[in-house]
C-alpha cells in the first residue's frame, strides 16, 4: 500500500504538474516568509544571552513619579551599587560603568574619536561575559590607570604588536595615559551595551580634584550600575532591601525609587526609557508571519479540495478492491506531508538566499547557520507537519467518505459538497491580504507625515562636527571667526547636544508652585548664536545676549539668578500665560539653583514624534561645546565641507574631523518604524501572491468544470465578454466579502499601532486608503481569473461539444 501510495502520488504530479507546482509555489512561499520571520524574532531573543549571568545581573533603574507622569532613568547614583555589595549579602557582585561621549584616543600617530570608552569597575570582567584573549580578568582593572580594549581596537592601534604592556593615551577633557592590561573578544552584535574600551574606575579620582564628591554623590545619577545575585534567587522583595540601604541618602521630598531591569529581558522588556526593542514588534511580525503561512495553508487546501472530483473514482476503485476508509486518510494525509516535505525543503532553500535582503531591512547580522539552530528546525519541522496534516484533513476526510457505488456509477458529489468551504477559505485568504495591504499603507502614510511635519527648527544644510574634547569645546570663537569669513557659512553655534536628542534633565519648582510641587525640565547648554543657526523662534522675551552678562551668571542665589529659555509647554506646565521675568528654583538634593527667565522659545520637537513634546529649557554656556553646527549657504555642499575641514584641521591639528549631515539624524530616530514598513510591504506583497496562485488554480478547475456549460452558451450566441463576466463574477463577489471581514479588523489594529505616535495621522481621514486596498485586490482578482476566463471563453465549442 504505501509504494502503491507513493506510486499514485508520482502519476498525480506528473499528469498536473500545473496543480503541483500551484500547491508546492505557493506552500514554499508562505514557510519561507514564515521561516525569515522566525529567523528575524530568534535573533531578537538572543540579546545579551551570550553573557552566562544574564539572568543573574540586574541593572538598577531609579523610577521618579513627577505627578502627571512617571520617569524611569537608566543611570543611578555613584555610590549605590557599591553599598548594596557591602551591605545587602544578597548582592554578590557589582559593577559600574561611566561612560563619556568625549573620548580622543590616541598612540603615536594614529588618533581617533572614539563613542565606546568607559571607566568600569574589576567587577565588570567578573559578572560579564567578556573572553580574555590576553590578561586576567581578576587583575586587569583592578589598579589605576590600566585598560582592557577589544581586539579590533587592539588591532586599530597596535597593528600586529602584542598591545598588553603598551600605552594609550585618553583626552576627554583632561589628558591622561593608560596601560593597555588585556584583551577581549570583540562583542557579538546582539547586545544593546558594547564598550570597546575600560578604563579602570579608580582613575577617575586621579583626574578629579573632587573625585570624594563624585564618588559619595547620592544625588546625581550619572553611571550604569549593575548587581548579580545568586541563581534562582527570590526577586520579589529585592527591590524594597535595594531602598532600606538607599532611603537613609535621600533627602526631604525625594521621591525616586529603585527599580530592576534584569539583563536578559532588557532588550525587549526594557525598564527604563527608550529601550533598544519592543516584544509588541515582535508580536506584530510574529503574528503576520503566521498569517502569510496560513494563505498558504488555505491555498493548499483550497486547491486539494478542488481537484478531489478527479480522483472521486480513484477512490471508488480502491474501496472496492478492498481499502478501508483509514487506509485512504492515511494515503491522502501522507501525499499531504510529502508536499509539504517538498515545500519546506524549497522554503529553506528561498530563506537562505534572501537573508541578505532580511539583514537589510532589519539591520541584523543572520547567517545561514542561524536557520539550522536547533530551536529554528524543531520549530520549522513541527510547523512542515502541521501544515501537511492539516492541510490534507479536509481532503482527506472528504474523498474517504465517497461512496463507491455512487461515484463508479458516475453520480455527482464528488467534488460539489467543497464548493462552499472553497468559498469560505477563499475569503479567508483574502481577508487576511486585504488586512496587510492596508496596514502597508497606512503604515507608509503616518511614516510620510512623521518625516513631512515641521519640527519647529531647520534641519537641512547643517553640517555637524563633533568636537569630543580640546581648544573647540571649551572655546569657539577661533572657529567660528574663521567659518564666517566665507560667504558660504551662514551661521556657526555650539552646544552640549543637538535639537533632536536633548535627553539630559532636571527637577524643578517654580514661583507660585505649590510646596512640593515639581516638574521635570528637559535642558541643553548652548551659546548665544544657537537659535539662530537652527531657526528656532521666539514666543515671547529675548534671545540669550552678549549684552546681559547675567544670562551666564552662577545661580547661587535669588539676586544672581541664571538667565534661562524654557520652551512654550514648560511656561504651560507652570501655569504662567507671561513668564519672561518670572523666576524658575532648581532642585538638586538640598541645594538650590536660581533661574531667571529671559525669553521663551517657540515649541520644537526634540525627540521621536512617537513622544509629546516635553517642558524644557536652554542655558548659555559657551564652553561644552560637544557639537558644532555649522549652517550652509549657497554653494556646492561638498566643496564647503572641504572648507569647514580644512579650517578645523588648521586650527586643531591634533583632534580627528569628524562630521555629519544634521538631517541623517531623523533617518536613525524612525529607522524602525521604516523597517517595519518595509517588512509589512514584503509580507503583504507574498500574501497576495499566494492568494493569486490560489485563485489561479481554482480559475483553472472552475473553468474545465464548466466546459460544457460554456460550450453551449457560446453556440446560442453568448459573448466572450458575458463568458469571462459569468466566470469572474463569483471570484469577485468572494474578493468583496473579504474586504468587508478585513476592514474593521485592519481599522482596530492601525488604530492601536497609531496610537503609539503622540502624532500622528487622523484614521478616519484616511478611508479613502482601505476602499483602494480593495479595488486593488479586486483588480488583481480579475487580472488572475481574467486569464483563465479569456481562455475559457475564447475556446473553440465544438472541441468540447463534439462528443455529445
């Protein structure tokens, strides 16, 4: 029986190999879209896994509630982590990173800025997984001064030398040498935290004059802090023992508390604000995935279902000769999964040919090996055999049931009593490709308006220079007298960060501020050409001016308060309706820091336009000048970046050029949201192309049931056109009830994803959108049945009439 099975399986292909390669093309579509997905959520879920403690380390995130809102930080006081170590006995482990954006490193000729130093404390070597390739990691950090880098930075600076031994030396402000003590592997790509250089943590208390307020200051939150505590320790009281030892440092009124982000969770459940992933992502790209496997699996079926009329006598044969109805089931179910076989061997094959394009939409690093991890094939085995058995159910419970005499005697349903299920699947598969086409769109409109809404500054032609540290950051002027002299500048401005990522804040009262009342102003340091450079307008008051030496004053007390710009929701927050004059109190820890404000910005975007626009405000400094912006006028943009570095390399010939385009920097901010449509536009595209395979197929059968039929009406004068509208009329009105099913559904889900923007489009406005996602899928219904029907149509009668 089952050679006799396999044998009948081999004719079945061959006699319709157009069926054949219907079932299999579009079954191996939808696992190999199934399989990139699965791929592409895996390596989501390996995120700092490679670390061996990842579920034993915890990062310390202090939570404020402000009120109106709660805000998590990823930072934490100094000296936090290091008292939970001495006095909790839970705590096993900590260790602290400080990380600096200002870092030129440099040895012999070769200086280069560079993002990923970090001063850290001997504990990091211990808790992380970093291999040593060279050093111990019991010693490597543990005296002044020395430094562990990663084995590309080695190679970056040392070439072929052995680096252990040899010195670098670090400007981030203050100049200073280091002794490189070991080497490690360079990181993995899935990790959210990659430093490429530590520094001992000891070393700052030689470069600070202050270092014992630094390190004794429970105020401030400036570094990283991690803990590891025993395997299978009990978290669920670890939070309240965390702030018995925190609680005796706060200070009257402070109302922050420690939370924990555990490590491998970080990623993809992160604690504190601005997270690297989102499980909600995942979910959604999971889900569609599922849905694309499933018009395949409905495809599959529809077309089995179809063709089971032409083995209805086949199966008559065989119970007469003696086969039982379970023998059939297992034959049929068993042609089902050797397709189904075929189809996942092909999807594997598709799968690992487009990774390539996979890690271009996502920004990954898959390999090919990662398709054969061992939880990917059981995955992709289980989901093969799920798909044959299911698949072939319905066909196979349907031809069992036949009964013998009826069919061998030429009585009809054999194939009819499917028709309506056919209908049924058929509007399913459609309904889920309507679904994804106008999330595709959708998706593609509110990315449109995110990049088309004015910000509130300019971002185009600006050039961004990054001065890490040296004579640029501390004094511009040099500088920007010799920018200005070329007509080609049209301004130059300095500032501690850029308009697009102002992220660092602090909590505030006000005058006229309830007792206790506070709020939380964002704020960036900037010099007094800023606003202009970036065309950011005034609502009321003035600009920061040379004139009034007191906008840079200390803010010790009420007499000598700061001047200060806050921005329109800040002045909104506090209830002012005309502030400029008004006095703004700094709080921080007991001290207090006067401020004065002097003009009131217009409100600009400064983050994702998935967040409000939150209160803030701008002190003058001219002396943190991380970032220089540089304003273009007339002229050929590449020729005037020759200019800017040739002037800083003139001025600053021992610091690297290292330059940007400002408007490169919304590019990353929405990168994500742009992957994501891209993706829905991939998996809606192969959606629809099984739906059409599917519909083509069916066509076919419809139109060889109904030979004869058609036949007829053309030998009484019946048109091509009334044939092919007599064909395609059904197929229409199925496409029709599937948008109906897929509108609503598709509304809720862009109306919860929408919901995620502070800005964002008006769904309602946007229906114009879902009635062309379904003349889409009406027309490209009618482009795949129409084929079938004009060759229905335009068949010669009497080749099917003659034998009547």
């Amino acid at each position: 029986m089952p050679q006799n099975a396999f044998k009948t399986l081999r004719r079945n292909f061959s006699r319709h190999k157009g069926y054949s390669f219907l079932n299999v093309a579009g079954l191996s579509v939808g696992l190999a879209a199934f399989i990139l997905i699965l791929v592409f959520v895996q390596y989501e879920f390996r995120y700092e896994r490679h670390h061996v403690n990842a579920r034993r380390i915890y990062r310390l995130v202090i939570e404020q509630n402000l009120g109106d809102r709660v805000f998590r930080a990823s930072s934490s006081p100094v000296p936090l982590s290091e008292a939970l170590r001495r006095e909790l006995p839970e705590v096993e482990e900590f260790a602290r990173f400080f990380s600096t954006s200002r870092a030129v490193v440099a040895r012999d000729d070769r200086r280069f800025n560079e993002d990923g130093l970090c001063f850290a404390d001997p504990g990091a070597l211990r808790m992380f997984s970093y291999p040593m390739l060279e050093g111990n990691p019991e010693t490597a950090l543990a005296d002044n001064s020395s430094a562990v880098v990663t084995e590309s930075i080695a190679g970056k600076y040392f070439g072929a030398e052995d680096p252990v031994g040899r010195t670098l030396t670090v400007d981030v402000g203050a100049k200073f040498d280091v002794t490189v003590t070991g080497v490690i592997a360079d990181h993995p790509p899935t990790t959210d935290f990659a430093p490429q250089i530590l520094v001992s943590m000891g070393t700052i208390r030689a470069l600070m004059p202050d270092a014992d307020a630094f390190f004794n200051n429970w105020v401030s939150q400036q570094i990283r802090s991690y803990i590891m505590v025993p395997g299978n320790h009990d978290m669920s009281g670890m939070e309240e023992k965390i702030m018995t030892v925190f609680r005796p440092h706060m200070t009257e009124g402070d109302r922050r508390v420690v939370r924990l982000e555990q490590l491998a969770r970080a990623h993809l459940h992160p604690v504190a604000d601005g997270g690297a992933g989102d499980i909600r992502t995942l979910a959604i790209f999971l889900g569609c995935g599922i849905l694309v496997l499933l018009t395949a699996c409905i495809n599959f079926m529809n077309l089995a279902t179809a063709r089971s009329a032409a083995r209805a006598r086949e199966v008559g044969l065989r119970k007469v000769v003696g086969a039982v109805r379970s023998q059939l089931i297992r034959q049929f179910i068993g042609e089902s999964l050797i397709y189904a076989a075929l189809s996942l061997a092909l999807g594997l094959i598709a799968a690992a040919l487009s990774i390539p394009l996979l890690n271009r939409l996502t920004g990954q690093f898959v390999t090919a090996s990662d398709l054969a991890r061992p939880g990917v094939l059981a995955i992709l085995v289980g989901v093969a055999i799920l798909t044959g058995l299911v698949s072939g159910s319905y066909p196979a419970l349907f031809l069992s049931a036949l009964k013998p005499a009826r069919v061998l005697k030429g009585g009809s349903g054999a194939g009819g009593g499917g028709a309506t299920f056919r209908k049924v699947l058929v509007v399913a598969q459609f309904t889920i490709s309507v679904i994804l086409i106008i999330s595709t769109m959708i998706f593609g409109r509110q990315m449109r308006y995110v990049h088309d809404k004015p910000l509130g500054f300019d971002k185009d032609r600006l050039l961004v220079v990054r001065a890490r540290s040296g004579p640029a950051v501390r004094d511009l002027e040099p500088l920007k007298t010799a920018l200005l002299q070329d007509p080609r500048i049209a301004g130059v401005s300095g500032s501690e960060q850029l308009p697009s990522s102002i992220g660092m804040y602090n909590n505030v009262t006000w005058e006229g501020a309830a007792p206790g009342e506070q709020v939380e102003l964002m704020f960036n340091r900037v010099d007094h050409d800023f606003l202009d450079t970036y065309g950011i307008g005034l609502a009321a008051g003035r600009n920061f001016s040379r004139e009034f030496q007191a906008d840079g004053l200390s803010g010790d007390g009420p007499q000598s308060a700061r001047g200060v710009l806050l921005n329109e929701e800040a002045a909104r927050r506090m209830g002012w309706t005309d502030p400029v004059g008004r006095q703004v109190v700094q709080v921080y820890g007991d001290e207090r820091i006067y401020l004065r404000v002097v003009g009131v910005v217009k409100d600009f975007h400064f983050t994702s336009l998935r967040n409000a626009i939150r209160p803030m405000n701008f002190f003058l400094s001219t002396s943190v000048n991380r970032y220089v912006s540089v304003k273009l006028g007339a002229g050929n943009p590449r020729e005037t970046l020759g200019f800017i570095e040739s002037t800083w390399k003139r001025l600053y010939p021992d610091l690297p050029f290292e330059s940007f385009f400002f408007d490169s920097v919304f590019d990353r901010l929405y990168r994500s949201e742009e992957r994501q449509r891209r993706l829905f536009g991939i998996l809606s595209a192969l959606a629809v192309f099984i739906a059409c395979l599917g519909l083509f197929g069916l066509a076919a059968h419809a139109a060889e049931q109904r030979t004869k039929e058609i036949g007829i009406r053309r030998v009484l004068g019946a048109s091509t056109p009334a044939i092919v509208a007599l064909l395609s009329g059904e197929f229409t009105r199925w496409v029709l009830a599937a948008n109906l099913l897929a509108w609503p559904v598709a509304y809720l889900a862009m109306h919860r994803w929408l919901g995620g923007f502070a800005y964002r489009i008006d769904l309602p406005s946007q229906l114009g959108w879902f009635a062309l996602a379904a003349a889409l899928s009406v027309v490209i219904a009618w482009l795949t049945v129409g084929f079938q029907a004009l060759k229905a149509a335009s068949a010669d009668p009497v080749r099917s009439l003659h034998y009547e």
